[in-house]
C-alpha cells in the first residue's frame, strides 16, 4: 500500500504547525480535505496565545470556517498533527467527519484512543476512524522545539522539571488503532511496525524519507488562508523547517545520526 499521498498531506500539516510556531503559537495544525475533488479546503492551527481562548484549537479553527455552509462532513478528511483533545474529538463525531488522520497521540487530553475513544464509543451512532502514526516523530519534534524555546526564554527556566523535551530519543509507537484498521489503513506488509515500538510509518514500504521531501514552495502558496493568516511563505522557511527533522530510514527506524537544528526565534 503506497502512503505517499498521506505522507504529503500530513507534511502540508506539519509545515502549517510550523507556520503557528513562528507566530509563536503552539505548533499544532490540521488541514481538511474533500475526498471529493481531493482538494484541501480548510486548514487550522492552534490560535489559543494570540486570542487568548483556550478553545481555539486547530480543530476548531478549520471548522468554523464552514458555519452556515451547506458541507457534507462525510467528504472530509482531517489531519492534524496532534491526537484531538476530547473535546474536539467529540465536535468532530457531532459534525459527521468521515475520517482523521494524526500524527502523535496526545497524552494528556488525546480523544481518539489514547485516553478516551471519543471518535469509536458505540454508546453513540456515527463513529469515525482514526488512523495514527504518520509523521509522528516530525509532530513530537516540533512540539518540543516549541517547549524548548519556551523554556529558554521564561524568566526562571524549569528545564529541570521537563528535562525529558531535549532528550533525542521518541517514546516507542504504540498504535491506537486495532490490528485489523492497522492492515485495512496502512497495509498489512507494514505489521512488523505495528508491532515492534520502535519503528515508524514510512510512505512506501523500504524507502526512506524526510518530511521536507514532500514540501514544495507553489504548492504551498496555494493552499488556501495559510499565507493571508500566517504570512508570507519562502524557499528560506522551508528549509530551515526541514533541519528540524530526523530522516527516517527505508526500514522504520529514525536516523539519530543526523544532525538536526533547535528553532530558535
Ligand atoms: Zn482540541
């Protein structure tokens, strides 16, 4: 099974989170996609510091737009960097999403499988699947350039406290998904991940990547309300956000070798 086009679409995310962080935000993004037409039409990013509302999640953000708009929500598809929060899992089951894809769980508040399983409860109707894993290091890696910076520049630093954000090592992949979603979403020639903990989801099987690979400048400049909202979009940033990642290899395991840079303001 090629992910390839998965792959993209969650590095177009990923890239967006990026965006947020250099509006010093938190680097969590989604965007929303038309099976349809194949066409992203909505994109969000966490807006809590800048509006000082702790709801406006990336989620929220990218939904909102269609208010008072006639959408199925059965065409859509969401990536979002982070595992929803229960919270936004819950508005996601309401609205009828057909199908989210993220990048890491969120171990505090994770709505989809890692504390509650808001998106597949059958107390309720209308379930969503959930498929996790793709980009996952990439979505940590950016979370914790987030909080390192953060750390460095608050008046009394409690690096101590969180020393564990600089640390290289990523916690093992554990799937929130079932073995049976496993092999139907990502393909059943990849159980070895499934399995193992310490490999990642590559877009085809044996073949390496690095997020930035499925980056283009025009194709950025397309997507709609990311440079009106978060600025201009250059070769420079693209760049400067890929030696923020770790390559993985062609068989699922991250390249520690490589030097990666820490974003600085
Ligand atoms: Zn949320």
């Amino acid at each position: 099974m090629d992910l390839t086009e998965h792959f993209k679409c969650m590095a177009i995310t990923t890239f967006i989170g990026y965006k947020a962080l250099l509006n010093n935000e938190t680097p969590v993004a989604c965007i929303i996609k038309d099976i349809k037409t194949n066409k992203i039409i909505s994109i969000g990013y966490n807006y809590t510091n800048k509006s000082l509302n702790g709801t406006q999640h990336a989620e929220f953000i990218a939904l909102q737009r269609f208010k008072n708009k006639n959408i199925n929500y059965n065409d859509l598809v969401l990536y979002v960097t982070v595992e929803p929060c229960i919270m936004c899992a819950s508005y996601l089951r309401q609205l009828r999403i057909r199908k989210v894809y993220f990048g890491c769980g969120n171990d505090r508040f994770g709505g989809n499988g890692t504390i509650l399983s808001i998106h597949s409860d059958n107390l309720l109707n209308s379930t969503y699947q959930s498929i996790c894993g793709i980009c996952r290091t990439e979505a940590i890696q950016l979370l914790r350039n987030f909080y390192i910076q953060e750390n460095e520049s608050a008046p009394t630093p409690k690096l101590k406290k969180n020393k564990d954000i600089e640390s290289k090592l990523f916690p093992p992949n554990q799937f929130t998904i079932t073995k049976e979603e496993f092999i139907y979403n990502l393909g059943e020639e990849r159980l070895r991940i499934f399995e193992d903990g310490s490999l990642e989801l590559t877009p085809r099987l044996n073949e390496g990547y690095n997020v930035k690979d499925f980056l283009k400048l025009e194709e950025l400049k397309r997507i709609p309300f990311l440079e009106q909202e978060l600025g201009d979009i250059t070769q420079q940033q693209i760049d400067s956000f890929g030696s923020l990642f770790y390559s993985i290899e062609g068989d699922g395991s991250i390249n520690y070798e490589m030097v990666v840079l820490k974003y600085t303001t």
